[in-house]
C-alpha cells in the first residue's frame, strides 16, 4: 500500500517557504488558465492525501502541468516530499536506503521508456534492473526469459539482438521487460501508449490489464485518454494545480462534466454520448455502475428504442 | 525545473542594457575585462566594481539573482583563492604546517584575485543575463562576417553555436529524466567504477547521445522543411543597428577603464 500523507512538494522549496505568506494575494491578482500550473508557481503538489490499496487499478488524471508525474516520483521515492510523508508499506520513504527498498516493491516506467534503453543487448537491458537489485546470477536467465514473456517478446529470438534494431513498439516492451523483470508489487505506468498507433495501443493496455489480473499487480496508470481510464480502473484520481480535484470510482468522478470541462478535461465518450441526448431531453435510465460504457449504452438505446421513447 | 542553475540564464527586461545592440555588448564585456585586469590595486578593482555595480542596476537585475548566476562557477573563484593562498609565499608568515606556508602575500593574492575573478564572472553573466541566445549568436555571425572574405563559415558557425545554447537546457531535462528513470531501475547512477557505476554510467550516456543524434535528426529534418540553405542570401526581420545607445555605452565603458587607470596612477603616487 502506498500512502500519501498531506504531501506539499515545490521544486525549488526556498522560494515556495519565502513566497507562500502573500501567495494568496498574488494567486487571486493573476489571471491565468484553470488548469495547469502556472511555472513560477511555489508548489508543484498542495496537501495531496490518498492511497493507492494492494491489487487496485488506479488511474491519474489531470491536465499537462497539473503534478501528475511529480506525483508518480514519490512513489518510489525519486522526489522526497516538501512538507508530509509518503509511505509505502508503512515505512516513510523519506531517507536513501527506505526509498532504495521502495524500489525493490514499486517499479515505475517513465513516459516513452524505450528513451532510456541502453545496453548491446536485449538480455542485458532487462538484466539491468534485477541485477542491481542483488537478484542471483544463476536466476538471470529464468527471470529475463520470464518478463520478456510477459510483454510477448520471444525470448531465444531477442536475447542477443540490439535493441536498437528493434521497432518502436517492440522497443516499448522491453523497456517495459526491464521494469517488469525487477518483479515490482506495484507498477505504476506513465502514459504507456503515448504515440503508439491505435492496434499497438490496444495491445499495450491489454498487456497491462493482464499483469493486474494474472500477477494481481497493482497498477497506477496515468493517462489522458479518458476511455482508457474509465474502462480499466477501479479508482480515479483527478489532479488539477497540484491539488486532488477528485478521487473515488469512475462514476464518482465522471459525475459533473461541467467541473470536469473546466479543468480542462473530458468524461468518457459513451458518458458524454448519453449527456448531450440528456441535454436534449432524451433521458435514459443511468446503469448500476453509475456510468455509461459503449456496451451499455448501446443496449440502453437499443431498449429505450424498442419500447418507444 | 533543474534550469535555474544555469549561468546566467537570460532575464527578460527592457531595460537601457537589454536594448544595446548585442554586438556593443559583446564588445563591451571585453572593453570591462580588460579595466578589470588592468586594475592594480583594491582601490582600482572597487572602482571597477563600482562600474558593474551600476551596470546591474541599469539593467534592473536584482542583486540576488547576479550571484545565483554566478554560483555554479563559485567554485572556480574558492580553488583559486585556495591555491593563491598556499603558493604565494612573501611578507609575513601566520602559519606554517609541513610544507604548508601561510603568508601575507598570500593572503593578498587570495582576496585580490577572487574579487577580480567574481567582477569578471559578473561581466560575463551581465551579458547573458540581458542578451538572448538568438541576438548572441547573431551578433557573433556579424562580428565573424569579415572572415567570411577568407573562407571562414561565419553562418554556420553562428549556427552551430545557437544550436548548443538552444538544446543545453533541453538535454539537461532529458539527463534528469533519464537518470530518474535508471535511479527507478536500482541502477548506482555514481561515478564509482567499483559499484556498478561504469554500467550506471554508460546507462545515462548512451540514452543521452541516442536522444541527442535523435533530435539532430528531426532539427535536419525540420530545416530541410522549411528550405534552410545556409546565410547566402538571407535577410533580417530586425536587423542589427547601432543607435545613440550605443555610443553612450561606448563612452561609459572607455570611462570605466580611464578611471581605473588613473586610479592605478593616483595610488602609485
């Protein structure tokens, strides 16, 4: 469990400290967007309080500049919070060696992971990560074998091959190999099909799905595809100026498209669908999950239809 | 985020020294070097400082904000200081260890030296603290022009130069989020060959030159499409022009080194 603890974190805390006692004077002087944060802003994350259960799917989202990767580094203790804490598994993260362990439970891959590849070849790139965590040698071949095969990558085929000769997608996955083969508890995902096209997309987001439900790992995904967030995950947490704008499930927080609109976000398609027919009278009966899905929506219309409107 | 460290980083204004013509100012940097070397005495070197005191003042750029430009090249000035300190042996000695001699003229260099040096670091952040990196390498494309007459590639020299300044902080971002990611990996991002750090290394190096023949694939690519072919024949939207400002520059900056010099005189007498 990783648990946030009114959590301020400001990238240059010297100034946040100095300037903080007329930033409310200041804050309502400027005009600015509603969205995003304004980059002389002191605080990059303000009194963020939340905490992401064993074996949940949580998903972040939240305008570009809006904290959600400053966020995401404290899970694993890249960033150290200004003010508050940050726990995973009940231990502070805080000091070196605690964050050092944290990353031994939580794996985090950054937005375009394939960046970051780096070795001659496939086998070493994804040694790397096990191999610094003290995993035995012995096991190497077994642990790499095994998260190549997770994201679907023949293992005899790659293992000597550059990864650089690799196509973009492939690249991806085993970037995503060298996170997965560290065997982290929780694997927090920014962006994972950014500039993938929409086959590629598809099959990335059914790979994560498929550590979450066949490993029982618990997945954080950022992501600004709204669909993709309410069709995969349990819980959503909005960011907005660093701030929780909201957290709970989907239905929950897809509640008010107006509020969700002005933060310069969007409802899922299905949802915004049945909301637009609502603003033309046409009222359907709202499922028990509280939100609209392609699926159900095309039954409820279906329905609706059949017996007349 | 981490661009703050950067030296001298530009500070947008519009002050009388943001305006200069950014060939003055090139030029200028050199002209105040040169009074700040020839100063010869504490009371020279404080007329000078007076001088790229009120320099900072007519560009309106705090005080704080001159030495956190300069912070990162600190260092430069403690070394020097501490090597003048140990090996300028004249005058009275205060303390001896071993080979270790502490004297009066060592003392005297020590602090003599790093006010120059912190003055000439200043004179240098002056510049780009007021001159945009687009005005800086024009300026250096019109002062090299005349060795354009001997072959010398004047235009793409200039480029070359603001290409480096435009993607140095940009690469800067890239290392940190490289590292970060590597740091998430367990990797030992030090530079201790002995702890698995040759691999840490080599695990940031290799992302950042891959990043970096990346970008300068796209930038070709990017000039190509918009039918970049070198200077020959290339016009300005505002062009370079010396105005009044200027020659009050010139008049103040040849003032700055008159009065050191007479300074230097003055205190020989």
């Amino acid at each position: 469990m990783i648990e946030f603890k009114n959590v301020w974190y400001s990238y240059n805390p010297h100034a946040a400290n100095k300037t903080e006692a007329n930033k409310e004077a200041k804050d309502t002087q400027k005009t600015q967007a509603d969205w995003g944060n304004a980059p002389d802003s002191s605080w990059a994350l303000e009194d963020v309080s939340f905490s992401v259960q064993d074996g949940e799917f949580l998903g972040i989202a939240g305008h570009t500049g809006s904290g959600k990767s400053t966020l995401v580094q404290h899970m694993n203790g890249l960033l150290v919070p200004t003010r508050g804490q940050v726990l995973v598994d009940g231990v502070d993260i805080a000091n070196k060696q605690a964050a050092a362990d944290a990353r031994k439970q939580v794996g985090l891959v950054f937005q375009y992971p394939e960046h970051q590849l780096f070795a001659a070849s496939v086998y070493e790139d994804v040694a790397f990560g096990p191999r610094n965590m003290g995993m035995p040698e012995e096991e190497m071949d077994s642990i790499v074998r095994e998260a190549l095969e997770l994201v679907d990558l023949d293992f005899e085929a790659l293992r000597d091959v550059s990864p650089f000769e690799l196509s973009g997608g492939q690249q991806r996955r085993v970037a995503l190999a060298g996170v997965l083969a560290m065997r982290p508890a929780t694997l927090i995902l920014d962006e994972p099909a950014a500039g993938l096209d929409p086959a590629a997309r598809r099959e990335l987001l059914a790979l994560v799905q498929r550590f979450h439900t066949e490993l029982n790992t618990t997945i954080v995904l950022i992501s600004h595809n709204m669909d993709d967030l309410a069709h995969l995950c349990d819980r959503i947490l909005v960011l907005n100026k660093g701030r929780v704008h909201a957290f709970g499930e989907p239905a929950r927080v897809f509640i008010d498209p107006v509020a969700m609109k002005n933060i310069g976000l969007d409802v899922p398609s299905a949802q915004r669908v049945a909301n637009l027919l609502k603003a033309q009278d046409l009222l359907l009966p709202v499922p028990s999950s509280g939100l609209f899905t392609p699926g159900n929506l095309v039954e409820t219309l279906v329905k609706a239809y059949k017996e007349g409107f | 985020m981490a661009q703050s460290a950067l030296f001298g980083r530009y500070w947008p204004g519009k002050s009388l020294v943001h305006k200069l013509d950014p060939r003055m100012k090139l030029t200028g940097v050199v002209i105040a070097m040169v009074a700040i070397f020839l100063a010869k005495s504490y009371a020279a070197l404080g007329v000078a400082a007076l001088f790229v005191a009120a320099f900072f003042l007519v560009a309106r750029i705090p005080f704080g904000q001159a030495f956190k430009s300069i912070a990162p090249l600190l260092f430069i000035v403690l070394l020097t200081a501490f090597l003048n300190l140990f090996f300028v042996q004249s005058g009275e000695v205060y303390a001896q260890a071993g080979p270790f001699v502490i004297s009066q003229g060592g003392i005297d260099s020590a602090i003599f030296l790093s006010i120059r040096l912190t003055l000439l670091l200043l004179c240098a952040s002056l510049l780009t603290l007021t001159t945009t990196s687009i005005d800086l390498t024009d300026a250096f494309e019109s002062m090299l022009g005349p060795f354009a007459r001997f072959g010398f590639p004047a235009h793409e020299f200039a480029m070359v130069m603001g290409i480096a300044l435009r993607f140095l902080p940009q690469f800067m971002d890239e290392l940190g989020t490289i590292r970060a990611a590597q740091l998430s990996r367990g990797a030992h991002v030090s530079a201790n060959p002995f702890h698995g750090g040759m691999q840490g290394l080599s695990s940031l190096m290799v992302p950042l030159f891959t990043s970096a023949f990346r970008h300068a694939e796209t930038l070709s690519n990017g000039m190509d499409a918009r039918c970049y072919h070198g200077g020959v024949g290339r016009t300005r939207l505002e062009p370079l022009a010396f105005s009044t400002r200027d020659l009050v520059a010139v008049v103040v900056l040849l003032s700055m080194v008159a009065c050191v010099i007479a300074t230097n005189i003055l205190a020989t007498l």
